[in-house]
C-alpha cells in the first residue's frame, strides 16, 4: 500500500508526562484511507491531524455503522519503540467489520498504517514508567443518506493521544457493583464486536454506577440476568479456591487481547484457568464464604486493574481486604515488562518500529 504523506505546519510539542491524562491530547498527524464499492479501499494518507468533514446524513451518524480498536505504542528502555500483538488488533478490526456490515482492510495495510503513523509521530511517544502512546484506528461508514441500503462508501481512520500512567501511585484496587437493570448486549446482538454502539447502550449504567462511587459496572448477561461477562470496556477474572475463572466468550462477551494474553501467561505458569459460565451467585457466595481470593478486570487502558470491593443489589464484599492480590500483581508486572520492553518476550508478542 501506498501512503500519501502531508506533513503538518505547525509541529505541536508532547507535554510532560503528569499534564497527559487519557485521550485528551492528539499528535501532530492522523491517518485516513476512503472505501467505494467501485474503488474499495484507496487514497491511503498521512495528513495534519484535524477536523474531518462528512455529510449530514452520513450513515454513521444516524445509524451508528462503526466500529474501532485500541492499542498502544511503548518506549522502551533503549529508547526504541514498540507495539503489543497488533496484528490481534486488525484481526479484530475486522471482525468487528463483519458484524456491522462494514468493508474489511486488508491486514497488511491496517498493519502498515499503524506502523507508518506512530513512526511519523514516534517523538509523542512518552517515556516515563507507565506513559504510553494510545492508537485508536477506527471505521464508519459516510453514505450521504438516510435510506437503509448497506455500506457502500466507508472511512478507515487512525489517531494517536499520548496518556499518562493510568495507575500514577502504583495499582489501586477500585470498587464495582453489578448492573441489574439495563444490559450492555445479547448473544447474536454486537457484545463481541468492538463498536461505539455497545458504548452507548453501556452510558446509563457507567453514569449510574459512578453516582454511586463505583469505578464501573459488572455486567450481566442480557437474558437471564444471571452470568457474569465484563466490566465497563474490560474483561474480568477471579480467582477461587485457587483456580482463576473468567466468563466463557459467549458471543455477547468483547474477546480482549489482555484477556487472551493473561490466560496465555498463567498458563504457562502452570496456574489453572478456567473458561466457562460463571453466575453472581456462585461469584457473591464465594466472595461470602472466603473463597473468593482475587478479583481483576483486563484491558489495554490499565492492563490490570484489581477489584477491591463487589456490590450487587444490597449485598457488599470486600475482595482480599480492598488489597492487590499476589496474582493480579504478577500478571501486571510480567504483562506491562513485555509490553515496556523491560523484560524478555518469550512469546514474541511484541514488535519494534
Ligand atoms: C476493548 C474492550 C475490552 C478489552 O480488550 P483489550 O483488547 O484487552 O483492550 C474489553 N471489553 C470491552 C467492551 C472493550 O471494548
């Protein structure tokens, strides 16, 4: 693929690493590529970052056609940079496409322009412990109408915020409280694809939950109210009795590329996980009777984020006394060494730029 480069006019600067927060501040340059039914996929650029014009009654804004990814770029100690299992990303990508009716990329490409776009960028990648460059690529689609014809004209873009470390004094477990009203998705509905429509189902509960002092929603499968599948944006794990649990993917369940890296990495560490439904109950009785030793959700954002306290309805637990578990704490370090560069990769998940 051929990429078009417009290089900006006014240089922006990264600013220091405890003024950055999360997806606020954007880099100098943005990547865009246009779809047609006639043409497919062409015009594939590198051009100043900025507003983006569509029209009115492009179908993504009416009818929510589009989906997204999130990963990010690291700076290694050597001063290099370096990506974590992006491939998994653009398989994902498309994916999602699938689900929502929208054109797929071609691997290589989508490969190609994250790589292209964060080496053009490479000096917004931040080096302090725990900062990193993020990547949103996202795709809709810009059908200039209201009728409902499928996708024939479609936007694939990628943008790049530098954020700070999400934990700045070290992992803090967070409170969550299980969601029993409204649902995030249903089997067969789009819980496994990564798109903004499931964030919009998901706000009331956020908002609500945060009201209350909870970080986020556990939330529960759509139909029996009874299964647990995910956190607001990150998947969970538990472990009892000495067995790590984490909810089977459905189908309705967002298949997270930490998650898949954690159950990887306990495994190898000869740690027993377990794949399967898991209920509230089952989880609430155990977190009653002690047997519930560790809880944590999984996620690009924070990579491990431990639970320290678990609310559903009137009931309320403490998980391993609102302290970070041995556990999540080993699977943060192994996870955020590789990912840093600042210990081996035995699984050749990462790749420098
Ligand atoms: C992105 C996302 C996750 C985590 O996936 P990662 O690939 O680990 O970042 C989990 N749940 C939802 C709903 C998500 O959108």
């Amino acid at each position: 693929m051929n990429i078009s480069m417009t290089k900006t006019t006014h240089p922006g600067k990264l600013p220091p690493a405890g003024q950055l927060g999360f997806g606020s501040v954007f880099t100098d340059h943005m990547f865009l590529m246009d779809y047609t039914d006639q043409e497919g996929w062409h015009n594939a650029r590198i051009v100043p970052f900025g507003p983006i014009s569509i029209s009115p009654a492009a179908s993504v804004l009416h009818y929510g056609t589009e989906v997204f990814e999130g990963l990010k770029a690291y700076r290694r100690p050597d001063g290099a940079v370096q990506l974590f299992r992006p491939w998994e990303n653009v398989a994902r990508l498309n994916r999602s496409c699938d689900r929502l009716g929208l054109p797929r990329i071609d691997e290589r490409d989508g490969l190609q322009a994250i790589r292209e776009l964060v080496k053009t960028d490479a000096d917004w990648v931040p080096s302090e412990p725990g900062t990193s460059l993020y990547i949103r690529p996202f795709l809709y689609s810009t059908d200039p109408t209201l009728a409902l014809h499928g996708v024939h004209e479609a936007t694939f873009a990628i943008i790049l915020s530098p954020s700070g470390s999400y934990f700045s004094d070290g992992l803090k477990p967070v409170p969550i409280m299980v969601e029993t009203e409204d649902v995030r998705a249903v089997r067969g509905g789009t819980g496994e694809a990564k798109c903004g429509g499931n964030y919009a189902a998901a706000n009331r509960a956020g908002d609500k939950a945060m009201e209350k002092g909870y970080s986020q929603v556990l939330w529960l499968d759509g139909v029996q109210r009874k299964y647990v599948e995910e956190g607001g944006g990150m998947n969970v794990m538990f472990k009892i009795a000495g067995m790590v649990v984490t909810p089977m993917l459905t189908g309705s369940i967002l298949p997270g590329i930490t998650r898949k890296s954690c159950i990887e990495l306990l495994k190898s560490w000869g740690i027993p996980v377990e794949e399967r439904l898991l209920s509230v109950d089952e989880l609430f009785e155990a977190a009653k009777n002690g047997t519930l030793e560790e809880a944590w959700c999984v996620g690009t954002a924070a990579v491990v984020s431990p639970i320290g306290e678990l609310a559903w309805n009137d009931e309320k637990y403490e998980v391993n006394q609102n302290r970070i578990g041995a556990l999540s704490q080993r699977l943060y370090d192994e996870l955020t060494g590789i990912q840093w560069g600042t210990r081996p990769d035995p699984f050749g998940w990462t790749c420098v730029i």
